[in-house]
C-alpha cells in the first residue's frame, strides 16, 4: 500500500531540479551564481517592506525569502521561479495578525501548505491556470489600491496616536482630516524613492532603483539625522538570526476560525505562483509542472511559518529578474535564498536604519506594477459580462474583503464555465414531419435519409445538468409522435449523474408511449456510465449501435417487423 501511495505521489511531484542538473555544467552554474546574487539583491528591500506592511516584524519576511525561497526553487515545478514574501499577501496576512495574532497567522500558513498539496496531488494545478482573466485582474488590481492606500501614513510621515482605520473609505478620511501632521522630510524621502526606483532603469538595468533608493535614503536619514521614522525607532532591534522551529498549540475550535482565511492563502498562492510560472515559460519558452509547484508551494508554506516567517509563493517581479539576469535552473533560487541568509546573519541588524517612509516608497512602486491598470482599462472594451465581473471582483476586494472576493471569484470562475459550456451544448431534434416526405442529415458529406416515423436527437457537448433542460425542450418541439427514436452521443465527451437520469426518465417516458430507443456512437466513457446505470439493459443491447448507419438501419428494421405484426 505504501509503495502505491509513493509511486501515484511520484507521477505527481518531480521536481524541475532534479531534471536540470542532469546536464548541469560550470557554464550553468556561472550564469544561476550572478542572477543568485543579483535577485537576492533585489528581494532584500522587498522582503523587509512586505513583511512590516504584513502587520509582522521585519526578520519575518526575510526568514520568509531564506526558507519559502530556497524550498519552493528546490522543490518547484519550474526552472527560474523565485518563491517568497509578495504583495498580494500582504491584505489577508495583515487582518489575520489583527484579528488572531501571530500564533492564528501560523496555523492558518500551515493549514494553507495543506492545502496546496492536496491541490497538487489532485492534479488541480491545470484547472487553477484557468481562472478567467478579468477576476485575475480584479484580484490584483483591488490588492493593489488596498496597498497604497495602506502605505500613505508612513509615506506621509504622520505620527498620530490613533490608529488607521482598516476599511478603505474610513481610511481615506483618516488621512484627509490629518494632513496637517503630515512629516515633509517623510514626504520627500518617499517621492524620492519613487522618483528614484522609476527613472534608475534609464541608467543601469541590472541594478534595482529601489536598492538605489533605499540606500541614498537610509545614508540621508543617518548622516543628516533627518527627523523621520526609521525600522529601529518602531520595532527596536531587529534580530538578525534564524529563530528555533516553534509550532503553536493546535484545537479544533482554531482550524474552523481559520480555515476561510487559510484557503484564502491557498488560492492567492496558487494562482500568483502559477501565473509566474506561465510568465516564465513565455520568457524562456519552458514548460512548469503546474502540479509540482503546488506541492512545492505548498511544502514552502508549512517549513516556512515554523521558523517564524509568513506566507510565501512565486512572485512575478523577482522571476523575471532572474530571467533577464541569466537564471537558468532553479539553482538560482537556492542562492538567492543563501545570498539573503547571509545579508540577515551578517548585515541583518543594520536594517534597522532604513527609513520607514523609504520602504513606503517602495511598496508604492509594487502597487504601481500590480495594479495592471492597462490591463484593467483594456478589459472595458470587452463584453459587459467581463466589465462586470471585473468591476464586481474589484470592489469586493477594495470596500469588503479579500476573502470575500476570492469565494466570491471562485464562484464565479465557476458559474462562467458553466454558462460558456452550456451556450457550447445542445440538443437538437431531426424528425420526418412531411407525410410523403423523408428528413435528412449530413454526415460527412453524405447525405443519410432518416425513415418516416423515426426521430433522431443528436446531443452535442458535455451531457450534464446545465442542459437536462434543453433535453426536455427539445421532446416538445414534435409535434409527430415516432415509433423510433435515434439517440445521437458522438459528440458527448462525458454524462454526470443528473444527465444519466435525464436521459434514464426520457428513455422510460419513450418506452411507456411504446417507443423503442436506438443509442447511436456513444464514446467509451459515456458507454461505460450508462452501461453501470441500467441504461442498456432497459432498451436492450441490440439496441445500441457503433454509428448513425447502424441506427438508422436497425431503425428500419424495426419498422418492418411492426409492419408485420
């Protein structure tokens, strides 16, 4: 039993590392050693800002891209996927610390790693890809306001006693009827540090604005003593270790408080690694284990909160860093999480000096390139089914609540699919309705005449309850009663339950009025179904044919031997 759960798990997970170094040569190596570095680099301020725009201490995003970071290259499905911290966690992460604290923020990681592994092991990483486009954009559009609305009272330097408000608006008049204390040096620090991070690009790609920035501004703030908040002067010292593994107690009573905001982290953290991943292999032209990277994501996240670190997934700014850099396998990430394990033990402590209105800065810059307002704006010349779904997703993020919006997404990812199969599927009825005349359909180019007094109902896509209802719709449309009906399949890829029973009533009302039932090509799996349902042994296996001639012949057949009785 233990050797087959290993071996369905080993179908699932292989990770892309153990492909890559098969061939792996010092050349490899060379080019994994510089993006390493560069993207360690780059997810140092990053790291830090998402952490303390988390509600948490500033180690833990750094714990975060050390361990999540090293895991999810080491254990992913993608060649030059960079795992860490990222922006879109940081609106569900913030109101789980507020609302159970620390300790509830753990549980519900670990719960979400669950969470990706069962994903993964049932193969559910190819469905997720398919999120429909305008809730994506809603997504990280709306996370993307929430951040920048959240950051504006470091980025304004206000020092007040009372607390921001959570909600959007309430938050927005907080800091209208307190612009009066809004700091000036604060102000300008977190203009240069945008200014900084967007025209820095223009004179040297390699290395990030926003390390630039945070560098000129941190050296400002501790030579000139600039009266602004800095790490050190909020959080104290910062402890620039990996702490022990520590995992809180566990009741049943917490996992049911937990588990919406969980499932949450999950989903955000599937669709973001798995987004990155597709971004990567339109990069580099590779292909990601969709499944892989789930369990790997998923791995990441129950190691990660046990050494204090919050959630982590693949983020899309840091990838495609490693990309431009020459990141080639998924060694790039393990020394990217070394190089930033290294900046903690060694250089940890003096990110106490970086200024707080400079990490605001920065988070803008992140809400800027989330927003994906052309994206947004594109979206409008679309159907007025998108527009709405987009704004919908949008707002529920912004005014509600992530969690809301994600269900509420999901729902209707779901409800979209369904509709688009339902316009895709139909049940349409030929039928001899002229006296002295025979109906015809095409069939390959050849013309097949249906006899007088058989109809023929061919089904076209998924045989389900979406469209149990056109099945009914289309028996009303004759007006003839037949002696025959031809029941058409070829086109049904699969039939649920509720489609077997349908079609299980519509057979026996058929059979009642003295109507013989002729199955024509059903494929193997829907045979199979109605074989195990009693389909067959009510209308007789003779009665089940491989094609439309078959039928149509069989159905002739019928009529004759009537004609003789």
């Amino acid at each position: 039993m233990t050797e087959l759960i290993l071996t369905k798990i080993s179908q699932v997970f292989h990770p892309k590392i153990l492909t890559t170094l098969k061939n792996y040569n010092r050349k490899l190596f060379f080019s994994d050693l510089i993006a390493g570095i560069i993207v360690g680099v780059v997810a140092l301020p990053l790291a830090i800002a998402f952490a303390i725009a988390s509600g948490v201490s500033p180690e833990k995003g750094l714990i975060t891209a050390v361990i999540g970071g090293f895991l999810i290259s080491a254990l992913g499905g993608s060649k030059v996927q960079i795992g860490g911290p990222t922006g879109a966690f940081i609106v569900i992460v913030y109101g789980i610390v507020q609302q159970f604290g620390v300790e509830g923020l753990i549980i519900a990681t670990i719960m979400a790693g669950l969470m990706l592994i069962a994903m993964g092991l049932l193969r559910l990483g190819t469905i997720i890809k398919f999120m429909p486009y305008p809730i994506v954009v809603g997504f990280t559009s709306g996370i993307a306001v929430i951040i920048f609305s959240s950051q504006m009272k470091d980025f304004l330097g206000m020092k007040v006693e009372a607390s921001v408000p959570a909600e959007f608006v309430e938050k927005w008049m907080f800091y209208f009827k307190h612009f009066d204390v809004v700091n000036w040096y604060a102000l300008g620090i977190g203009v240069f540090t945008v200014l900084v991070s967007v025209w820095w690009p223009k004179i040297n790609k390699k290395i990030p604005g926003t390390l630039i920035a945070l560098i000129l501004t941190t050296l400002a703030v501790t030579f000139f003593h600039f009266p602004v908040e800095t790490i050190g002067s909020r959080f104290g010292i910062i402890n620039a270790s990996i702490p022990s593994p520590s995992i809180p107690f566990v009741n049943f009573q917490t996992i049911k408080l937990l588990i919406a905001p969980a499932f949450t982290i999950a989903m955000l953290g599937a669709i973001e690694s798995l987004l990155a991943a597709m971004v990567a292999d339109g990069a580099t032209g590779g292909r990601h284990r969709s499944n892989t990277e789930l369990i790997g994501q998923g791995i990441a996240n129950i190691v990660t909160p046990i050494f204090g670190g919050i959630p982590a997934t693949g983020a899309i700014a840091r990838t495609m860093t490693n990309i431009r850099n020459g990141g080639k396998t998924p060694v790039a990430g393990v020394i990217h999480a070394v190089v930033l394990l290294l900046i903690l033990l060694f250089f940890g402590k003096l990110a106490r000096l970086i200024p707080m209105a400079t990490l605001a800065g920065i988070l803008v810059i992140v809400a800027y390139n989330m927003s994906e307002w052309r994206s947004f704006k594109g979206l409008f010349k679309n159907s007025k089914s998108d527009i709405s779904v987009l704004l919908t997703t949008f707002f529920l993020t912004v005014l509600i609540d992530l969690t809301i919006a994600i269900q509420f997404g999901l729902l209707l990812a779901v409800l979209l699919f369904l509709k688009r199969v339902i316009e895709t599927s139909d049940v349409s009825v030929i039928n001899m309705e002229v006296e002295n005349e025979n109906a015809e359909i095409t069939e390959s180019g050849e013309h097949l005449t249906i006899p007088k007094y058989v109809e023929v109902f061919e089904v076209n896509g998924p045989f389900f309850f979406g469209i149990a209802n056109k099945f009914e719709e289309a028996e009303k449309q004759t007006t003839r009663k037949p002696k025959v009906r031809i029941i058409r399949l070829r086109r049904v890829p699969f039939i649920d339950s509720t489609g077997l029973a349908n079609l299980m009533n519509f057979v026996q009302r058929s059979l009642n009025q003295n109507v013989t039932i002729i199955f024509s090509g059903p494929v193997k799996q829907v045979y199979d179904a109605m074989e195990k349902n009693g389909l067959f042994e009510l209308v007789g296996k003779e009665n089940i044919c491989e094609d439309i001639h078959c039928a149509i012949k069989k159905a002739e057949q019928i009529l004759e031997n009537r004609k003789k009785k």
